[in-house]
C-alpha cells in the first residue's frame, strides 16, 4: 500500500510538531505579526514526547495510589551527565571540525545552540519505555 499524497499547505509558514517547541514557535509568529501559518501535528494530541512522558509517569501514580511524582535526582543527574557529553562532543564537531560548514545548528553568533542528546526515534522509543526506577512515587498527607 502506499503513502497517501498530501497536497501542499497554502500557508506562509507551516510549523511541524505541535510539541512545546511548535506550539511556542506558533505563540512567537503570532507576536511576530504572522497570522498566516499552520501548526501539523500528526499524533491525536498536542504536547508531543513532552506529554507522553508525563502522561505515563502520572498513570503510573495513579495506578500506585501517589499523589505526588518527582524525577530521582540521581536519574537527573545521569541525564544532566549525558546532555553534556553529547553536547560537549557536538560542540567539537560543529566548531572545530566543520566550523566552516553553514548549519542551522548554530545561531547568528556562531555558538552550537542545544541539540537533544538522542535522535527523535531514540527519544520517542524513551518517553515511551523510561523506568519508573528513574521516579519517586510518593502519597503526601492530605
């Protein structure tokens, strides 16, 4: 079977993903005076990895009788940990090894602006699969 044919949008400018980054970049071109664009979204909902992840970390409560859910700082500091050496290691590639090359990874300035520490399908395999281990369930009194 093949993919179904989208025709074009007629839009000025089309935002893809309506996770926090696409619904911010919409809130932004509307302040920018843009009122001709499109936000595409091909999950249900919006919110994107963002929501997903919350949504399963708050079912987990509720499935636990919890009433409060916060991120082990241990499991933080392990992902504060990893951002930095991919951040480090592509720092290195863009600035030095290809600091010649025009990226949209960096800005006017020329500084590597943040870059997610996996790839989307890393990332959306993760939010779907994170240990609750990572998680500190906890019913506070009432």
């Amino acid at each position: 079977m093949g993919a179904e044919r989208l025709s074009a949008p007629d839009h000025e400018v089309v935002v893809i993903g309506a996770g926090p980054g696409g619904i911010a970049a919409g809130v932004e071109l509307k302040r920018a005076g843009v009122r001709d664009f499109v936000i595409l979204e091909r999950a249900d909902e919006v919110g994107g990895m963002t929501a997903a992840q919350a949504v399963r970390a708050l079912s987990e409560a509720r499935r636990r009788g919890a009433t409060c859910v916060a991120v082990r700082q241990d499991a933080h500091d392990a992902y504060d940990r990893r951002v930095y050496r991919h951040g480090a290691a592509m720092r290195y590639y863009l600035a030095e090894l290809n600091a010649h090359v025009p990226t949209y990874y960096r800005d006017s300035q020329g500084d590597s602006t943040y870059i997610r520490p996996t790839g989307f399908f890393s990332a959306r395999r993760a939010h779907h699969r994170f240990p609750f281990s990572d998680y500190d369930f906890d019913r506070l009194p009432a």
